[in-house]
C-alpha cells in the first residue's frame, strides 16, 4: 500500500480531532455513526461535517451507509494518527521510501532530525487473513471482538516488547526505538534478508550462527516460530540480525516441539539448496564410513536446557498480558488453517469482515478533550513525502 504522507502538512488541528473521535468510535462500533463522530469531536458550529469530507478526500476515513450513514478508519487513517504522535514525541520528523513489504506489514525508512535514518514497521494484520471471508466466517462469529485496528496493535505492542527484551539479553535484533498504535519504529539493519543472498564467505559459520540463535533463543523461553531466510538479515561483513517478532512463542506452548523443529528445519533446507551445505559427519573412521548423519546435526528441543533467562515469563510481565497473547495467538493459528488469498488493495479502504470492537486501547495518549498539541502544526509540516512503492526486491 502506498503511503502517501504528503496530506499531513494540510491536516488541520480539527482534523486530527475527528479523525481520533472516529478511532474512538470504533472501540465499539464497526462503522461509527455519524451523528456520534460529531458527538465525541464537538467541534463549534457544526463543523465536522466539513471536516469529514476533507478526511474522505485524503481517504483517511471511509464511508458506509450501508445500514445507517457513518465512517470507518482507513490503515492510512490510522497510520496517520500513529505517524503524528511519535512525530509530536519527537521520534522521527519525516517519512521515506518503502524498505520492505511483509505479508501483513509495511516497512518505511523514517528520519530523525539530526539525520539519522530508522525503519518504520506499520503492522496490517487482517489486511489478507480477514479478506478471506468464508474460510474466517466460523472464527469470526466466535470472536466477534476482533478486528485489524486491535490485532495490528496488538502485534505492534508485542514486537516491541519482544525486540526490546531480546535486545536487552544480547541477542542480534533491531534495537526498539517507540511503539504507538499498530506502529514500530527500531533501528534501521544495515544488509539484506538472507533470501536476497546468493554468496557467503563463510555460509558454514553463518550457518552454525544462525542454529546457535534458535537455540540460544530456546535456552531464554522462547521461539522464533517465523525463522527463515526471509527473516535473517545479513550485512557485508556477514553479521546476522534476526526480525519479525509478533508470532513468537514460549517453548511453554503446547506445540512448542514443533515450531522449534520447523525453524530449525527451515534453516537447514535452504543452506543445502543456496549455499550446497552438506550436514554429513564421519562417525566411523576405522571403517571410513560417512554416514549421513543430518539428524544428529540437528539440536533436539527436548534437550535443551531452558534455564538461561526465562524471558518467556518476563514478557509476560512486561505489559504484553497473557490474554492478549492468547487472542494473537488464536488470530495466527487461525491463519495458518484457513486458505489465504493475496494481494492488497492500494486505495485504503480494505474490505475487512469486522463485527464489533470491544476492547480497543488504541487511545491511551490523546484524549480528545485535552489541551492543544502544542508545536503539532510545525511538525506535520517538516513531515515530507517521498515514498515510493514497493521495492521487494
Ligand atoms: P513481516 O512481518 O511483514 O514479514 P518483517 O519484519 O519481516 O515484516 O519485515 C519485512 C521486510 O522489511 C524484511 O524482510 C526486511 O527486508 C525489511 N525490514 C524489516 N525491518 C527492518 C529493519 N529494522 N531494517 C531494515 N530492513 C527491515
Ligand atoms: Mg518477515
């Protein structure tokens, strides 16, 4: 999706006050009724009216009049409310081009005032999972409560406090930088993902590197569950950075065993196809006999010793509650039953089969009827544009 940040510089004040009352609405509501947008907002004389239209013209709201006249956010809607409080924070100051485009994210590169450049992860859970109505009528109607605001944030909130953690423990991630809304923003990884990698120096150090972290990981609690070549970054001196945090798990889960081997696995296939690795090992020298002994190469999750750091538990306490682990959990899982169409759409105004929000959280920070942001107008302005589209490869 393309992320066009050019309309923060003409968003007014005002503006950004119905665009929160419209987020606010929908803690409870699909589409929030038009009438209780211009409640929450009370804007003098009316003035939401005109305000909404502006909002629709910058796509950042959609309409739906369906079964009573009212309005929805847009992801750029919703991006442009995260993109504003941590430019207002002081985070970053302007936006740029696309880095990266994930199943259900999109990375940007993000700067900051001195110059320094950092990546900006936009989560879009539910930007192809929920598009895929038939196969998720059955989970949706079980979990009505569900929709991508909360899920994208929820991912968010969890890929931060993960990143953040693992840092903390010396492992090689992205160092965590904020967190608002569906928004991540960490330090950009000089390098390339591991698929974009056709010659290594060393493939059989990095290799044993890269086996090392899924096991260094499993003796803190927990796994990766998502470790593969699309995942790994590596830059020109061959140093690895692991990303992508949302779906971990602790080696707790009932399918722990499982996951564990499938990273491990994953790892193992695509450096005999790229890199030719062969995992053989002479264990009879009398006889001169190679055996191939793949198996033994592997690590065996059931011995490893989980003791290191138990960081499973401490995430648990950080903030990141078990009950919201428990419905990312459910929203994955879902996702890897259920058959997955692709493609997204480029107007913002992705078709989502949401029922009802009940616990959205998505406004801890501004209130609407708080005090003015001060120095917001000279910051949307420094916000530049210049985003181009994809460029995966
Ligand atoms: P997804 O969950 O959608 O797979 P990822 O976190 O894996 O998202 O990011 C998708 C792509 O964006 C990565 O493959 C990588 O190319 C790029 N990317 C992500 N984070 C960073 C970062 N911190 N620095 C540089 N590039 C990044
Ligand atoms: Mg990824």
């Amino acid at each position: 999706m393309k992320l066009d940040v050019n309309a923060l510089r003409y968003l007014s004040k005002d503006d950004f006050r119905v665009l929160t009352a419209v987020e606010m609405g929908m803690r409870n509501h699909e589409i929030v009724p038009s009438e209780l947008v211009g409640r929450i907002a009370s804007l003098k004389h009316g003035g939401t009216y005109k305000v909404l239209k502006n909002l629709l013209k910058y796509k950042l709201l959609h309409h739906d009049s369906s079964k009573y006249d009212g309005f929805r956010l847009t992801y750029l809607g919703y991006d442009f409310l995260a993109i504003k409080t941590l430019v207002n924070r002081g985070v970053f100051l302007a936006v740029g081009r696309q880095i990266g485009v994930g199943k259900e994210s999109d990375i940007f590169e993000v700067a900051k005032e001195d110059g320094t450049v950092l990546a900006m992860k936009l989560h879009r859970l539910g930007r192809i999972s929920f598009r895929s109505v038939k196969s998720k009528r059955d989970y949706l109607r079980h979990r009505s409560s569900y929709n991508w605001l909360y899920l994208s944030r929820l991912a968010a909130v969890k890929e931060f406090a993960f990143m953040k953690a693992l840092e903390e423990h010396g492992f090689p991630v992205p160092s965590a930088v904020d967190c608002n809304r569906h928004c991540v923003i960490m330090s950009l990884v000089e390098g390339y993902p591991l698929v974009q990698v056709k010659q290594l120096q060393n493939p059989d150090v990095v290799f044993e590197t890269i086996i090392g972290l899924v096991v260094r990981l499993a003796e803190h609690g927990l796994i990766h569950c998502d470790f593969n070549e699309f995942n790994i970054m590596i830059d020109d001196d061959e140093k690895v950075t692991m990303i992508d945090f949302p779906q971990m798990v602790s080696v707790s889960h009932r399918n722990a065993q499982m996951y564990f081997d499938r990273d491990v696995e994953c790892i193992f296939k695509f450096f005999r196809k790229r890199f030719n690795l062969s995992f053989h090992e002479t264990v009879d020298d009398e006889n001169d006999v190679e055996i191939d002994n793949d198996e033994s190469a592997r690590p065996c999750f059931s011995s490893i010793s989980k003791t290191a750091g138990s960081l499973d538990k401490e995430l648990a306490a950080s903030g990141f509650t078990r009950k919201d682990q428990e419905d990312i959990e459910k929203f994955i899982e879902s996702g890897l039953e259920g058959d997955v169409d692709s493609g997204g759409e480029e107007d913002g105004t992705e078709d989502t089969d949401v029922v009802e929000v009940e616990h959205l959280h998505i406004l801890e920070e501004e209130p609407l009827n708080g005090e003015e942001n001060a120095g917001c107008q000279r910051n949307h302005e420094a916000c530049q544009n210049g985003v181009s589209e994809n460029d995966s490869d």
